[in-house]
C-alpha cells in the first residue's frame, strides 16, 4: 500500500511512492458507508480525503453536532493505478470508480484541481455550497487577495452574486461565498 508521507517523493511535478505515479480518483460507495471506507483505507496507508460539513441535527435529546459527507456516497483517493485495482479485488473494499467520458478508465482529477477544491474546504468550509456538477464553463480566474488568494477556479454568477467555482471535473463543483471584483484576476 501507500505508506506514509516520507515514501512520497515528487518528480517533475509528478507524484511518486516507490517509484509508482499517484493519482486521485473518485469513488462512490454506499451511502452511510463514507466513514467506514475512510477507515479502512486509513488502516491501509492509503492517503484519501473525505469532504465533510458539520450540521445540527434535532434528536430527541436535544440538538447534537455531528460531521457529514459533503457529497453523500463519494470518498477521494490518491494512489497509483495498481493500488486501486488491488482496493478492489485483494482487499474487497466496497467502491466503485467514477469513470471517464468514455467510460474506459477510472477517472483522474488533476493534484491542482483536487488541492484547490480541499484548500476551499478547509478555508472556506462555512461559506460553500455543492453545485450540480453540469455547470456551463465560465472564465478563469485567480483570487488574488483575502483569505482565498491563489485559489483558481472559474467565475459564476449564482443567485446573483459572483463567486468562484471549483470543479472536480465529472465529479462535483463547489462555489465559494461572494467574492468581490477587485480581488479576483482572469488567466488563460
């Protein structure tokens, strides 16, 4: 499996462990199931990332704090293409691989766009909402100042404020909070 940190090492912007690329994939499991998968992967050595949001539920005790998956069903992983055919059929782990459009191959998100969508989630996890993943593309942007700065993704216009999208392409989008004109910047 994938090991700790230190077996990483980065060639030419590329991720390696023991010489192998890493990737991140997405993948459905179960709902209810999140949790679970994460754990066992985290038993494994296998790096992944579960989005998650914390909500206050009513029970018959009062009001409680509990973390839930942010996009119900789904779980990231970051290993390389053996490891996550050996996820499946050595270890039995209960996932199913988003595929590409050509529905061939597990899908694999670029480290920009995966690292830009967990940095969101960790600055701005208040100030977000999932969106419907068929978005119509808009243009680049970078955020050039706040909290937010360095973060690229593209400039939407949703319930008529402006807001920068990070999309996980074939997976989900995420938007962030209002941001203002003046600290955004168009690339490409």
């Amino acid at each position: 499996m994938c090991g700790n940190d230190g077996d990483i090492r980065v060639e030419g912007g590329v991720s390696l462990v023991k010489g192998k690329v890493l990737h991140w994939y997405a993948a459905y499991t179960r709902r209810n199931r999140e949790f679970a998968v994460k754990e066992r992967l985290d038993k494994l050595g296998v790096e992944n990332f579960l989005p998650t949001e914390e909500l206050v539920r009513e029970t018959p005790f009062g009001r409680k704090k509990a973390m839930v998956p942010l996009i119900h069903g789904m779980i990231f992983i970051r290993t390389d293409k053996e490891t996550s055919f050996s996820l499946l059929n050595d270890y039995s782990l209960r996932i199913v691989y988003l595929k590409d459009i050509e529905g061939r191959h597990s899908l694999i998100i670029p480290d920009k766009q995966m690292a830009d969508f967990m940095f969101l989630l960790d600055v701005a996890s208040k100030g977000i909402e999932v969106l419907n993943k068929d978005l119509k593309k808009g243009d680049r942007v970078r955020v050039v100042k706040g909290p937010l700065a360095g973060l690229e993704g593209e400039l939407m216009r949703i319930r008529g404020h402006k807001r920068v999208i990070i999309r996980l392409e074939g997976v989900a989008s995420i938007a962030t909070s209002y941001i203002p004109s003046s600290f955004l910047e168009k690339i490409g």
